[in-house]
C-alpha cells in the first residue's frame, strides 16, 4: 500500500503522513485503470466559460461572476 510515517509537533499535534507505493499509484492513474460510467461525460474538457453557462442556465438566480 505505501508508508506511513507519523510526526508529531511542538504542541502535541499528531499528524500521519502516506507515501502511496510507485506502482499502486501508476497503476490506478493509468488511463485505462477506470471502467465504470463517468457521469456528464460530455463536459470533459469544457472551458471555464462553458462551465460558467452551464451554471447560469440552471442558476439564473445566482450567477457566477468571474
């Protein structure tokens, strides 16, 4: 799975830290890793203004400002 390497600070503070191993990581960024159904799959790469005019036209109360 990776390590876990635990610290702790000055004030008593616990924090644990995760290193992913190299190939588990690799492995699930692949492009083909996924298989299930990605939802609103037509809005994979839209711009910020076409994510804007989305929001707008199912939000007209609340428009974004950008």
């Amino acid at each position: 799975m990776g390590t876990f390497t635990p610290s702790i600070d000055r004030h008593g503070a616990v924090k644990i830290n995760l290193r992913v191993d190299t190939a588990l990581k690799e492995g699930s960024n692949a492009r083909d890793a996924y298989h299930g159904e990605i939802v609103n799959r037509e809005r994979v790469g839209l711009s910020n203004e076409e994510y804007k005019a989305l929001w707008d036209a199912d939000h007209p109360d609340d428009p974004l400002e950008i």
